[in-house]
C-alpha cells in the first residue's frame, strides 16, 4: 500500500511551560478534506505552523507521501508540494490580480530571482488558467488592492495553487468573510480538491462550513486530540459538546444524525 498523503506521528511543542501541542498524531489522504478545529488557544496554529516548517517540533515526525520533512524550512516544504493560505491574506496590492499569480508561478519555475519590475507576459496562460479555476478570470489585470475581500480570498487560494501541490493547509480561510462568501469558497476548494486529489488540512470557526465540507474532523482542546471521526461522530461526542459548552451552532437540530 502506498504512504498515506500526510502522515504525522506523535507531534509535541511546549513554549516555556506551556504545552502547546501535546502527542498529536494523524493521517490525511489525496483528495480528503481535513478540518482542525477548537477552541481559541488549543494549539492549531502552532500544529499549522510545524507542519508548514515555520516551527520546529520538539517530538514527532512529519512525513508527506513517505518522505521525512520534519524540521526542513517552509521554502522547502513548499517546493515539496505543500500550499498555504493564511487567516489575514497576503497578496501585493500593487500588482495585477494576474502579476500575483505569476509571482508564484516564477517561484515554482525557479525564474524569481531574475524577475525586474513586473512580471509582465511571463507565464500568462498558465496564471489565467487558475484565476479561471477560482472563478477570477474576467479581474486579471485589475489591481488586487481594488479587490473586496471574498475576491482577494479567491486570488490567495489561486497563488497557493501555484506550485501544483498535494497538500493544501489552510489557515481559517473563510475568516472575516460574508456567510454566503464563506460557503462558496469552501465550496470551491472542495472542488478543485477533489478534481486535482490535493489534501486539505483546514482550520475554521465557522462549525456550518465544517460540517458541511469536511469530510473528517479532528477537535483540539488544550494541545491534544480529544475527538476524531466523521461530522456525524464528532457532533454526538461528550468530550467535543464539553468543549462547545454554550454553542448551540456546533450541534443544532442535527444532534441526534
């Protein structure tokens, strides 16, 4: 049998005497959706950011399709295949919503360090070819400064897209957006998650996107894992509702499915 996409095994950070993650083990397949949820403080940023390589684990292994990459930087983590996208977008105002699709399109080609000014023709067709996949075509050359802020979530899904990975992190990337905007991007990277068999691993603290595009679900409380399965298990488990305490959202009518 093949490796599984994402493997982690036995993931632990501690920050002075704060346990941040704590014995944190899982898999993720091809074309699965991921999502990691708790509450604020539980420690899925820091497990974001080790597996991203921007933070070293004190224990653990992290392995993507069998290859070890625990501890290497996120520059190297990223030409393995791995996307990111970020709570707070991060794109250059300045350029074209095009010229910041070929950015990382010149990163993946190894041509960045010989870009001058913009980015001009280079890899034109290839950048519209994703601003079409995210349904962003028809802006290319408007400044993505001008962009409202669903827009500007479509262009980074579209940028971190770039380098044609296999893994796809997402950070809550529905944060600070419109409910009807929410559904729709987490829609849309369903889609191309599946059609392209890219993993997702994504944070979120809106429970309605969760439930309704994860395909699994892994709840973090104070570092550990305290509950993993399906929607469905996870909405009826006691540790989770103990967690949740208070929000109704979470479990709603359908906690007896």
């Amino acid at each position: 049998m093949s490796a599984p996409l994402l493997s982690v095994d036995h993931l632990s950070k501690s920050y002075g005497g704060v346990k941040a993650v704590q014995d944190v083990s899982f898999t993720l397949e091809r074309g699965e959706l991921l999502a990691l949820i708790g509450p604020n403080g539980a420690g899925k940023s820091t497990c974001f950011n080790m597996l991203n390589g921007q933070v070293r684990p004190d224990f653990g292994r992290i392995r993507i399709e069998g290859r070890e990459t625990t501890g290497l930087d996120p520059r190297r983590v990223w030409a393995l295949g791995v996307g990111r996208t970020f709570q707070i977008t991060a794109t250059f105002g300045s350029m074209s919503v095009r010229e910041n699709v070929q950015v990382g399109l010149l990163a993946r080609h190894g041509a960045l360090a010989r870009m001058t000014g913009f980015a001009g023709r280079t890899l034109a067709a290839e950048a519209d070819d994703l601003l079409a996949l995210v349904g962003m075509r028809d802006a290319a050359e408007r400044p993505s400064g001008e962009l409202a802020y669903g827009d500007l979530k479509r262009l980074e899904l579209a940028v971190a897209l770039t380098n044609e990975p296999s893994l796809l992190l997402m950070d809550e990337p529905t944060a600070g957006m419109a409910p009807a905007d929410r559904v729709e991007l987490m829609r849309l990277a369903a889609e191309i998650a599946r059609a392209r068999r890219i993993g997702i691993l994504f944070t979120e603290h809106d429970m309605d996107v969760v439930f309704e595009h994860a395909d699994r679900i892994m709840v973090l409380d104070r570092g550990r894992i305290i509950a993993e399965g399906t929607p469905a298990t996870v909405r009826r488990d006691p540790k989770v509702r103990a967690v949740y305490l208070g929000e109704g959202h979470l479990f709603g009518s359908e906690a007896a499915a």
